[in-house]
C-alpha cells in the first residue's frame, strides 16, 4: 500500500508518516519498482498503535519506547500522564473561572480588562496587605466580579483583609447574596462563619431573609451572629436566640443591647420582658445566667420589667436580688 493510500485509511498525513519514518517509528516494509514508499498490513497496524498512544498524551519518543522497549512498562508513565493531564485541567479551569468573571462585568476596553486582572491576581496575593488594599480599590477602580470577592471573603483568614472584603461586598449592592447563600450550608465551619458575617454587612431586604433564614441553621455559631444582626435590624424572629445568647454567656452583652433595641418597640415590649422573666423562673437556670437576665432586664422599659424587678429584688441569690435593687434604683432615678 503506497503512502497516499496509507494516509487516506488512517487519517494521518503523509507529511506526518514521513517524519515517523525519518524517526525510525514505522519504516515501510518495501519500495515500489519507482521507489515510492509501500506499507504492509503490519506497518499500517503499527500506524494504528501509535496514533493511539499519542492519543493518550504520550510524546513521540514514549510511543517508540512503549513499541519498541520490552523493558518499558506502562504503569509510570501513565501516572505521570494522569498528574500532567490533572494539573492542566486545574490550569485550565482557572482559565476559564477568569475569563468567566472577566466577562462578567462586561468591560467596556481593554484598560478595563487589564485593571480586572490586575485587580483579581490581587486578590490571590499572598501578601495580606496587597489583598487588602485590592479590596478596598475595588469598588472604585475597576469592577470586579462579586464571584471573585465571594470566593476571597469566604477563604480569606486575615481579619484586616477579610474586613476589607466584607466592606466591598457590602459596596456590591448584594450581587454576592446566592453565592454567600452557599457558603452556609458549606461543610467548613470557618466558611460559614465568614459567609455570615459577610451577609450581616448588607443591609438590604434580601440580605435580612437570608439571616432570618439563618436562625434555624445547624451551625450555633451562624444562628448567633445572624439573631445579633436581625435584632439592631428591628426583626423580632431573633429574640429566642439572643434570650439563649444571655443565658449561655456567649456575646450576652452584644444580645442585651439587641435585646433592648427590639423592646423599643412597644409591640415587642412585653414579649421580651416575659421571655426573660420566664427564663429566670426556670428551675434549671444556674446563678450567673440568671444574673445575666436579670441585667438585660435593664433596658426593658414597661410595667412588666419593673415588676418583675421588684420581685427580683427580693430572689434568694443575693447576687440576682443586689443586681436586681440596684437597676430598680438606675430606673426610679430616671
């Protein structure tokens, strides 16, 4: 079979089935009366072999050890091949993540395009400082994809810069909300600790349902700074857990505030100043709790936090009953 043939049925060109000839990785079985290069069945199946070896990832000369080397095993080579093929997937895909985000703020020149990427191996610095000061320029400089602050906020271990990030998503407009929306259901207890304190930085309405959202999440830590955000908005659903927040001692003084900012509002006056003085009769409520409750019960106004008080005043632990005759006296001052 001449040359011309041989590329026809194999899909290799004749040019390519020179050069493994000039290599010495398929010579012709003969020649023809006019010289003319003449394969065998045999040729045409080493052809066959080759081409499928290269398909695999394999240079030229690995084809010709592969064939050729009975000493050659395959189980090295290919998982080097599999190493090299995964890292330039890896490669790859960073590609296309940038590219993807690049596209997505639609710039409108290639001085927009050249700040984005400028702006985006920023924020993969490994100095703290360049991440921060590309976090604090965002906004301002160049769009840049809420993706890409998303992904920094919830990876990001310096607080300086974790701030700085929290701080331009806040910028954003909220865009990142889906995206921090996942990060609370992440299996990562730090992920979802900074995807909700990133969420607590955007005060628009969306942003509020997904800490409301948040209060039933499995995460204690994420219910807790979800029901602190909640309540300086004004959201009565975080009163249960800013209640717990005080009797657990975990950030009680914050949760008293919030406590406080929500019963200045006279339809959740009472409401408050009940599940607080419920709390202080449950029987196995230990003594600083109760001394906690007692103090939030501080900036409680209305009639029933003053009876309540009173009645305090008079509790078997002295340490309740003190703390619960000197606010009387704060309140009656006033």
């Amino acid at each position: 079979m001449l040359i011309g043939d041989v590329a026809r049925r194999s899909g290799v060109s004749a040019r390519m089935l020179r050069h493994y000839d000039s290599l010495g990785l398929v010579r012709p079985t003969g020649r023809s009366g006019a010289g003319y290069r003449e394969y065998s069945s045999e040729d045409v199946r080493r052809i066959f072999h080759i081409e499928s070896l290269r398909s695999l990832g394999l240079s030229l000369r690995e084809v010709s050890r592969a064939l050729d080397d009975p000493g050659f095993t395959p189980a090295e080579l290919v998982d080097g091949l599999i190493r090299q093929t995964r890292e330039r997937i890896a490669a790859e895909t960073e590609l296309l993540t940038r590219l993807r985000r690049i596209d997505a703020v639609e710039p409108a020149g290639w001085e927009d395009v050249l700040q984005i990427v400028a702006l985006l191996q920023a924020l993969g610095s490994k100095s703290a400082g360049k991440r921060q000061r590309a976090a604090l320029t965002s906004v301002d400089e160049a769009p840049v994809p809420v993706e890409a602050l998303v992904e920094a906020a919830l990876s990001e271990t310096d607080p300086n810069v974790a701030g700085a990030l929290r701080w331009a998503l806040a910028r954003s407009g909220g865009g990142g909300l889906a995206l921090l929306a996942e990060g609370l259901g992440s299996p990562v207890a730090e992920v979802r600790k900074r995807a909700v304190q990133s969420i607590v930085e955007i005060p628009n309405g969306e942003a509020t349902a997904l800490l409301q959202n948040a209060l039933a999440n499995p995460d204690i830590v994420v219910r807790r700074y979800a029901a602190l955000a909640l309540g300086a908005r004004g959201v009565a659903d975080a009163v249960p857990t800013l209640i717990d927040m005080v009797v657990e001692g975990t950030n009680d003084v914050d949760a008293a505030d919030a406590l406080s900012v929500l019963a200045s509002r006279p339809a959740l006056t009472d409401q408050i100043a009940t599940r607080l003085v419920d709390r202080l009769a449950h029987g196995s409520v230990e003594s600083p709790a109760r001394r906690r409750l007692t103090q939030a019960l501080a900036d409680i106004p209305g009639i029933t936090t003053s009876r309540a008080l009173a009645d305090l005043s008079h509790d078997e632990d002295r340490t309740v009953a003190l703390t619960a005759t000197y606010i009387l006296g704060i309140r009656d001052a006033r």
